[in-house]
C-alpha cells in the first residue's frame, strides 16, 4: 500500500515529522486489526489489535509507510508495489477486500491475513483510508485474481530493470530525461510530459514529447515556465508536484473552472495534444519532490487504470533517483568550476610578450583538480612562469594545488635566487607543511636581455618538457634542468638551464593531460603534440592554444589539463 515517505507540503521537503504515537480514536471498538493511513499511504493510527497481530508497538507503526513496512509476498519477501493489490484500491480509492496476504511482523514471522480497505473520515485528516485486517482459518485462503495491467509482469520487470540501469548510467539530467522518454514511448503512452522542480521552487515544464509513429517529436512550443504550485489544490498534476500519491486524470478532469494557474496550462495541454487518458506520477528522491511524470494516451486506444499507477510510480521513484543524483553532481562541478575560477589566476600584463592560458577539467572529475598555471611579476623585474600538477582530479587536489602555487609566488618573490633554488626551498615546504603526497612543476623566469632578445631560464621538477616553436615552425623540447618531482623525501641538487626565445617563437608549458592516453607510450603523445603545435605556428596565440588542445588532447584521456602559452615579439 502505499507511496513514499515524503510529507505532503509545499514541495514536500523533508520526511513526515510523526509522533511516536497517534491516537486511535474509535479504531479500538473495532474487533480486528485496524489502522488508518494518509494520502500518501504512511499510517496515522492504530488500535490495540494492530499491535497485538503484529507484534509491533504503536511507535513502530505510526509514520511509516504502510506498504514498505508491512507487505510481503508468501515467501516473506518485499512486495513490489506492481503486484500489491490494496494500493490499486488505494489509489482508486473504493471500497475492496482481498481473501489473502502477508503481513511483516515485528518479530521477523510472516502473519496471513485478509483485508478490507475503504476511504474513512479521520478527525484533523483529509482524505484517509482505513484497512481492517484479521488472520483467516487456512481453508478461508485463496488467490485474488490479478486486474489487468499495461503489460505482463516479466516486461514490466524488464522496463523497470532497463530504467534503473539506463538512468543511473549518465550524470546529465537532459541526457536521463531523453533516455526516459525513449523507454516509455510509445511502449505505455504516445504522449510523456515532465515537469521538474528547479532548485528555486520554480515549475518547469521541461519536456513535452509526442511519439507520432516511428519518432518521438518535442513539441518545444508546450514548455517552458509553468504557475506555482497550489498548496491545497485536489487536481492531478498540483497534488503530483506536492508529492502526493499517483493518479488518473482525463479531458473532464480539467473543465470545471481552474482552481490554479497550473489547472490553466493542464487544460491548454489536454486540448493542444487531444489525450483522452492520462496517469501522473510524482518524481521523488529521498530528500524532497522534484516534479511530475505524466504519460498520455490520444491515438493510442484504452484507458489507463488504477492498476497501472504502480508501474508508473517505480518508473518515476526510479527518475527521482537518477534525477538527485545528476543534480547533486552537476551543483558540485558548478561549486568546483566557481573555486578553480578563483583559485587560478589572471595573467599579468608585459610589454612585448603575448600570453594566454587554458584549463580544461577532467571530463569524468567534479570539474576541478590539481593541474595549474600561474604567472607573475618577480621583485628584480623579471616575470616568473609556472606550470604544475598536483596528484589527483578532485577537492582535495584543488587545495594542494592552490597551497603549492601560493607559497611558490611567497619563495619566488622573496628569494632572489635562480629558479632552481627557489623549487629546493618549495620542495622542503611541501613535505613539512602541507598535506600534499606528490607533484611536478616547471617554474621559467622570463626577462629581457641586452640586445633586445628574450631569455628564458627555468627548472623542471619532474613534469613534461617544455616546448619552443619558431615562428618557422621548428619545434624542439627544452629537456635540460630536469629533477625529481616534488614530495619523495629525496633531497638531491637541483640545476637550472637556459635559453633565447628567437623572435616570433612560441613557448608552451603543459600538465600531462594534454599528451598521455591510454594504451599509448609517453613518446607518442609528445610527437603528436611537437607535430601539431609546429602545424600551427603561424597562427595567433589563442587560436594557437584553441587548436592545439583540440587536436592534441586525447578523447580518452581522463585527466585535466593546464597549459600556458608565451610568445616572443618578432623583430621591426
């Protein structure tokens, strides 16, 4: 019996706040087991028999979902909501009786039982549902017929099967919505609707979808914004986007006068897509209501039935899922996106130099990590340049990173001393005052000379070489002052080397992400990245980059990248 354990309010954010106990009323005059449950099917009283049939005290009882708590199958096994035959009446809300089922007592033992179900007028309570229930003789018991469903229990296991793992497979809601659409037309309706809950309480009617023979057509003109949702309207869809359990509607459902804005847009709906059935599902995760699913039915022949409401309601409890999971997902990489903004810096301005910077996150990662770029002005007039990486694509990686660029600006600044030296002295702060495990680094310091070339002088702590390509394209790698990376404990000497910038040249700085892929050596993916970048000599400098990531970049390849790019004025 039963929906989920979310309370009926605006949104319904939040369990249902029960007491421990509620009171029975006139439950306890009736001689069998007997409690009362909501709209949503979580149970608001019961009497002493209850307790006593059960094995369960009141408090273990009231503010539970009844049918998550107490229904099983013969075997002693959850009973899908697919199969349970009293939250098909539940739904229809009519009268009915069963011979047998099987009730979870609190002692682990399974009770047979027979059960009447009826609506029932509960004092401070709308729309509640009694269930009288009471343990037959065993030649009492006997199988109720099965009403009739949208498909044979084997498919809908499968759809069910197929939704779970189709959804939860991608982190994208647009991507989850268009699988779940795809599963459900035109196999249960010709119309799907979804209406989704944004994180600002506002509506959304984010997908309007008509399969019209073998393809599925958006109709783009029937979504968009819709009206608040109502927090005490009876109509299908305003009692869906609170929560509340799943329900049939039709054409006549909306052609009494609107009690909201939202009445308003169903009826335009009903008339603009001609269905002449249709069931609505809330969409809920475990914290709160993120909207509704409403499948229609126009050319396709019958009418949807209470029975059906089960099946659509674990399609939609499964949507909710997938749906919180991609939200989640999506809010951290927008957290993430907004700290990596912050934490890399702009480039400072130098008069005769161009320069231009990239990151791009590691496609699968939280859209941050531990590869960085940074560039600055040095005490002595000099410009420092640096380039680094920081184990991991996550949070964590994102502070090392942003522990190791600081106090690298702090030594370079301070410390007028070569390259080399100045990474001796990061190194040995790494180990003793940050949590950092392992990173590589190039730090070049970059000044003018005497006769109007550049010089370029720098240190590599374990990274991938540098780059230098002429404005001829002539591209070699600057393989000198290589060491070991920073964190191993290892305390070694560190040498620096040097070299002109000939005019027009273009110096590239990288994090490995650019140039490893799987399956392939190191070597590889620095021939491809020589052989492009001398491609694309010619270019400006932002196209240059632009270009050089795209071609360069594997598609495999799950790691972030940083890269800084520099390029020495050609001579007037």
């Amino acid at each position: 019996m039963a929906a989920e354990p979310e309370q009926e309010e605006s949104r319904a954010r939040g369990p249902l706040a029960a007491p421990a106990t509620a009171p029975a009323g006139g439950l306890d005059a009736i001689g069998t087991g007997a409690y009362v449950v909501d709209e949503q099917g979580r149970i608001l009283a019961v009497n002493a028999l209850t307790e006593e049939l059960l094995k369960r005290p009141a408090a273990d009882l009231v503010g539970h979902d009844a049918h998550d708590l107490l229904h099983r199958d013969a075997h002693g096994q959850p009973l899908p909501r697919s199969q349970c035959n009293m939250r098909q009446a539940f739904h229809a809300g009519r009268t009915e009786q069963a011979p047998e089922d099987y009730f979870a007592r609190g002692d682990g033992s399974l009770l047979a039982i027979s059960w009447l179900i009826t609506p029932y007028d509960f004092a401070g309570h709308e729309n509640t549902t009694l269930v009288l229930f009471h343990a037959p003789h065993p030649g009492e018991a006997a199988r109720p017929e099965q009403a009739p469903t949208l498909l044979p229990e084997i498919e809908r296991l499968a759809l069910l099967a197929a939704t779970t793992t189709q959804l939860t497979s991608t982190l994208d809601v647009e991507e989850a919505l268009r699988r779940l659409v795809s599963l459900v037309l035109p196999r249960l309706a010709d119309w799907a609707v979804v209406d989704l809950i944004t994180e600002r309480d506002e509506v959304w009617r984010t997908v309007v979808v008509e399969a019209d023979g073998g393809e599925l057509v958006r109709h783009e003109e029937l979504q968009g914004p819709m009206p608040p949702v109502p927090e005490e309207s009876p109509m299908p869809l305003s009692r869906a986007l609170r929560g509340v359990a799943a329900t049939l509607a039709g054409p006549q459902t909306y052609q009494e006068p609107p009690d909201s804005g939202i009445a308003v847009e169903q009826r335009r709906l009903f008339e603009a897509t001609g269905v002449h059935s249709v069931a609505i599902a809330p969409i809920r995760s475990t914290r709160a209501v993120l909207g509704a699913l409403t499948l229609g039915r126009a050319k396709q022949p019958g009418e949807f039935h209470t029975t059906d409401l089960p099946l659509l309601e674990d399609i939609a409890r499964r949507t909710g899922l997938a749906l919180d999971n991609a939200r989640l997902y999506q809010r951290q990489r927008k957290v993430a996106e907004t700290m990596q903004n912050h934490l890399l810096p702009q480039m400072p301005r130098v008069p005769g130099l161009q320069m231009t910077v990239r990151y791009l996150p590691a496609p699968d990662a939280s859209q941050v990590g531990g590869d960085w770029y940074d560039a600055f002005s040095l005490s002595d007039g000099a410009t420092a340049l640096a380039v680094g990486d920081v184990v991991g694509h996550d949070l964590e990686a994102a502070a090392g990173m942003a522990q190791v660029r600081n106090m690298l600006r702090a030594y370079a600044w301070a410390l007028h001393e070569p390259p080399s030296q100045i990474v001796a002295r990061l190194d040995e702060a790494v180990m003793h005052i940050t949590d950092v495990a392992m990173a590589t680094l190039i730090l070049a310091r970059v000044e003018a000379a005497d006769d109007g070339h550049w010089r370029l002088t720098w240190t590599n702590a374990g990274h991938p070489p540098p780059l230098l390509i002429s404005h001829d394209g002539l591209a070699a790698y600057l393989t000198g002052g290589h060491g070991i990376l920073l964190g191993t404990g290892v305390s070694r000497p560190r040498a620096d080397a040097g070299a002109l910038l000939p005019p027009g040249s273009t110096l590239l700085l990288y994090t490995d992400g650019l140039i490893e892929e799987p399956g392939h050596t190191l070597d590889e993916g620095l021939h491809r990245l020589r052989r492009h970048a001398a491609a694309l000599a010619h270019r400006p400098l932002a196209s240059f980059t632009d270009l050089l990531l795209r071609r360069v970049r594997p598609a495999a390849n799950d790691d972030d990248v940083a890269l800084l790019a520099l390029r020495a004025p050609t001579r007037t």
